[in-house]
C-alpha cells in the first residue's frame, strides 16, 4: 500500500514542475540588434588593457637586450640600483625597440637605437642586466653579494661596438693589454674567445694563445687534459670547464658555443 505523501514531499514536487517549466522571455522587435551588455564590453576592454599591459611590461637586458629565460647562459635577469657617483644622461629621444628573439642577430642594439639608449635605466637609475652580463662587464666590481658599477657599465655599454655583431651593448674587454676588443656575454662565446669563469676574464680570438699564461690548468680540456687546439675549446656557462668539440665529436659552431653546457651540467637541470 501506498504511503501518502507528506506536505513537505507534495510542495516540493510542485516547485520542481514550476521550476522546470520553461519561462517566457521578450525577444528582441523586429529590425532590432541585441546590444552586448555593459559588462561585456568592460570585460572586453579589460582583457585588451591587461593583454597590451604584459606585452609592454616584458623586461630585457640592459646590456644583450635578451629576455630573463635567454638560451645563451646569462642566467637570472637581476634589477641593480644606481651608483652613488653615476654620469648623467641625457633624457631618450624616444622609447627602446622591443627585445630581442634571443637569435644571435638581434643581441645587443643596432646604431639606429643609440638616440634612445638612455631608456635603458630607470628613473631612479636603476636597470635590468642578466647576472653573466653585468659581472663579466668592465669595471663591474663584486662587493659582498651585491655588484657595484652596474649602471656605469649599461651607459658605456651605450657607446661600444660588440667585435662580434657589431651592435651597441658591448661590455667585456679582451683581457689582453693594449686589445681594445669588446663583447656582448652570449657573444663572448660564439665568437670563439677564451673564458675564464675563475678570472672572470676573457681573451679574444687574436690573443687565445696566452689562455693557458691567464688561466693555467683551466684552459685544458677536461677530456684530454691538455690546452691542445685553444680555438677549438667550448665554454660550459654552468660550471666554467672546457672542453675540445673534437673531444665530445661536436662542431664549434657560434650556435652551438652560445650558452653551451657540458654534458653533467646538462644531465643537472
């Protein structure tokens, strides 16, 4: 036998069936359009602003004009403050192209930028340089855990030639006496001069032959030991060791240099 329904059971039975009645609604008149709602287009506006926000807001090294996660070892991009006795600077003419594809074509600036190079630092002095690029520069100096001269290095970066892709940027001098070579830090490597992660110093092309008087034991392979074919030695950017390209059966390409890691460095990521 049934069991009558409770009072309870029968209102809701009778919201359901209301509920699931399908109400109504007054369509648009003939010849009218329905108009997208406020919200939508605040929403729309938003999403154009927040979407031109981040692309205008990617930051790029002072010095190689790389982003942060470049593929030629440079490391973290880091902010340093001004120097206390920093040169002024005249106010850009107009604002700085946008970074580079991280392709070796597009590190550094063109001479069509140098007008605008002064939009590099900040207002208050301060700029965006990846950690290898402003520690390796000229006149750079360690203090603790903090490097000094930083912004000195991003002005005079805005008058030096890199030797390698003859764009403006330039900030690591060819350790040699008298060289007057400079580099950019992804360049130092393609260009096939001689690093010294130790020194901190680097020998260009024409002066490799005095790595091993520089540099001593960390001017030889870690495979054979030896200095043996200095041009044809590659820079690990992760633990500083060299290595012939003959050694591990790999060309020496400037692709294959910039940024390379040796092989236990690699397997650590």
């Amino acid at each position: 036998m049934d069991k009558p329904k409770s009072n309870c059971e029968e209102n809701v039975s009778e919201l359901t069936a209301d509920e699931s009645a399908p109400t109504e609604q007054p369509g648009p008149s003939d010849g009218e359009s329905e108009a997208p709602s406020a919200a939508e287009d605040t929403s729309d506006t938003a999403a154009a602003t927040s979407n031109t926000h981040v692309e205008s807001s990617v930051r790029a090294c002072a010095l190689c004009n790389c982003v942060d996660r470049s593929l030629h070892g440079q490391r973290e991009l880091r902010h340093f403050g001004p120097s206390s006795s920093r040169p002024a600077l005249e106010p850009a003419a107009s604002s700085l192209p946008g970074p580079g594809n991280d392709d070796l074509s597009s590190i550094g600036f063109s001479n069509s930028d140098a007008s605008c190079l002064a939009a590099q630092l900040e207002d208050t002095g301060g700029s965006w340089v990846h950690h290898w690029c402003a520690l390796w520069s000229d006149g750079v100096k360690q203090a603790e855990e903090e490097l000094e001269n930083v912004d000195k290095a991003v002005i005079s970066g805005t008058q030096r030639l890199c030797e390698y892709c003859k764009r403006l940027g330039a900030t690591i001098r060819c350790h040699a006496e008298g060289c007057s070579r400079f580099y950019h830090f992804p360049c130092s490597a393609a260009s096939g001069s001689f690093q010294s992660m130790k020194l901190l110093a680097l020998l260009c092309p024409e002066h490799i032959d005095k790595a091993e008087e520089m540099a001593g034991e960390e001017a030889w392979c870690a495979v054979c030991d030896s200095a043996g074919e200095l041009l044809d030695l590659l820079f690990c950017t992760g633990c500083g060791q060299h290595y012939h390209a003959a050694c591990l059966e790999i060309s020496a390409t400037p692709i294959q240099r910039s940024g390379w890691q040796c092989p236990e460095c690699k397997v650590c990521q």
